[in-house]
C-alpha cells in the first residue's frame, strides 16, 4: 500500500500538520489504527505535563 502525505488540524491548538508518509507507514507497522490528533509540539507538550504530573504525585 503507497501511502502519501496528509495534511491534519491539531485538536488542541488548530494547526494545521503534515502527517507523513513515513509515518503512516510506521503506524500502520506498529498496527496503530487511529490518525494522530494533535501536532509535534502539543504531543510534546501533553507528553511533559504528563511526566512532571507523575513527579509530582511520586513524592
């Protein structure tokens, strides 16, 4: 299957982010069904609040 570029709208901030080839590929190897929702810097972003969260209720 020849996948192409997508271009998705982040639910979180409401920009727009190219959702490779490549990385349609890599999902679909790792057997992930879903589109990503949200860009880069708001996975990242959710990603460190969810680490710092965890620190946090650690101590």
């Amino acid at each position: 299957m020849e996948f192409e570029d997508k271009t998705l709208v982040c639910q979180d901030c409401g920009k727009e982010f190219v959702f490779t080839a490549g990385e349609q590929a890599f999902y679909k190897e790792k057997g992930l069904d879903n589109e990503p929702k949200r860009c880069k810097e708001c996975r990242d972003k959710r990603k460190a609040a969810r680490a710092e969260k965890e620190t946090t209720t650690q101590q």
